[in-house]
C-alpha cells in the first residue's frame, strides 16, 4: 500500500493579480504553471514573452499561482488570456472553459526517477519501505509515477510513502535535502537543472510519455491575435535565442497543436480530474 503525506517546503510564484484586475487590463496576461519557482519562470520563459510582445506590439504580463490547484481554478475562472500548462489541463480546459488552442512543444513528457549519486538506491526494486517525494496531486507526471509504481510487482504489500510536493523544482530540492530516497521530475523540468545537479543526482529509471506543455487562449481573446502570437512563438524557435530558450526549457520545438495530440490527453483528464468525456 501507499501511504500519501504533504511535505512543506517554501515556494514562491509569480504576482498573484486577482481575475477582476486582469479583466480590466489592456496587457495580455500570460498565465504559467507553477511548476517551477518564480524567478526559475521568469529566467527560462521572458526570452519568448519578450520576443512575442515585440512582434505582435501589444504588452504581455507573466503571472502564475500560488499552487497547481488555484491555477486550474484561476484558468476555469477565465483569469488568464494565455495559459501555458500542463497537457491534461490544457485538454480541460478546452472541454470545461472552451480554451483555444494556440501552440504546443514537441517534446514527450515523461516522469523521471531521481536518486542521489551517493544513494544505495540505483532502482525501483531498492524502494521498498522508502519515501519518494512527487510533483502537486493533480500533476500529469505524478498520476503516471504513481500508476508505475502501483504496477511494479516489487511493491504488493509494501508500503512506499509518497510525499507530495508542491512543485517539480521542491520535488528535487527535498531529494537534495535528503528529506527523500527518490524524487519524481517531468524530463523537461529535469533538463532545465540537469546541468546544474547531474553531479549530486541520477536517473534510476523512467515512465510511460505522454504530451508536452501547451498553450492555451482565453475563449474571449480574438481570433487574430491568437494567429499572430503562435506565428511569433513558432518564428521565435527558429531565432538563436529561440533555440537557447528550447534547449534550457527541454521543449525541443513548438508548433500548432493537433486533435490527435488533444485527444490522446482524454484518459489523463478523466482519470486525474473525474471527468467523464464523451
């Protein structure tokens, strides 16, 4: 069995501006997943919101939420014009909020198993009465991470406890602190610190893939600047800075999304948020 516990562990984001504001404002807000700290999100994501805001000269604002929870809420609420976010709750977010789908990364997720170098622990099967620490409950990378370890026959009748944190970045931070045998990242999330901890960490296994990031468009936001600012985003990636930005974020490319991509994120929202879909 699984035991499942919060861990508290300090993480700040981006400005938290009330949906009303937002509202009456002539920026476009750009709403991030926090899956990162704030200054992480405005260090890897400012090159591109710089480069689209030049081109299609109109002022974009980055914002986030406190936690994954109040972002899918503040994007139901229609606090965001663009969203960049999970896939599964970019899929929700068309089907519950009608969102319009403006451009996606070409990289497969996919959760990744972290130990520390020094670690005994070097696979799964070393779990056993361990703690492995998780991205929020409602993360596509901990839904996947879960499945695979209820799976691995290892773990019948064992306990595992899950610590659930509240971002990929504090997921990681609690293995470094020794506060857990293993931690979960997504693979883009750990190519963004990859560099900078591959010494002190490594990879003791992975899991099955599934879309990557996407973006996605307040219903009310017009037809023509959704075109203009995928045109951007895509032009961007073709740029140097466009190409330092998908190497530092793990996207590996960006392009329009596609109904197989949106439908293939079906099983994930019905699953993670009890959702039937039709």
């Amino acid at each position: 069995m699984f035991k499942i516990k919060l861990i508290p562990i300090f993480f700040f984001s981006l400005c938290f501006i009330p949906s009303i504001l937002l509202a009456n404002s002539n920026k476009i807000t750009f709403g991030f997943l926090p899956y990162f700290s704030a200054s992480k999100l405005i260090e890897l994501h400012s090159p591109i919101v710089d480069y689209i805001q030049k081109e299609i000269g109109q002022e974009i604002s980055m914002v986030s939420a406190p936690n994954f929870k109040e972002f899918q809420k503040r994007t139901k609420d229609g606090g965001y014009d663009l969203v960049y976010t999970a896939p599964h709750m970019a899929r929700l977010a068309e089907l519950e909020s009608n969102y319009q789908w403006v451009y996606m990364s070409t990289h497969r997720g996919r959760p990744i198993f972290l130990a520390r170098q020094n670690s005994e622990v070097s696979t799964l099967k070393d779990l056993k009465n361990k703690k492995i620490s998780l991205p929020p409950i409602k993360a596509i990378n901990h839904h996947v991470a879960l499945k695979a370890l209820k799976e691995f026959e290892l773990f019948d009748n064992k306990n595992v406890i899950v610590v659930v944190t509240p971002s990929h970045s504090s997921a990681l931070l609690s293995l470094l602190n020794e506060q857990v045998a293993v931690a979960v990242m997504g693979n883009a999330p750990w190519n963004t610190y990859k560099k900078e901890y591959q010494d002190r960490v490594k990879v003791i296994s992975t899991s099955a893939d599934f879309p990557g990031f996407i973006v996605m468009a307040n219903p009310n936001l017009p037809k023509s600047i959704i075109n203009k600012i995928k045109t951007a985003a895509i032009n961007f990636t073709k740029t140097k800075a466009g190409k330092m930005y998908l190497q530092e974020t793990g996207l590996k490319g960006l392009a329009p999304i596609n109904k197989i991509t949106m439908e293939e994120l079906d099983p994930y929202v019905e699953a993670i948020f009890g959702i039937k879909i039709k």
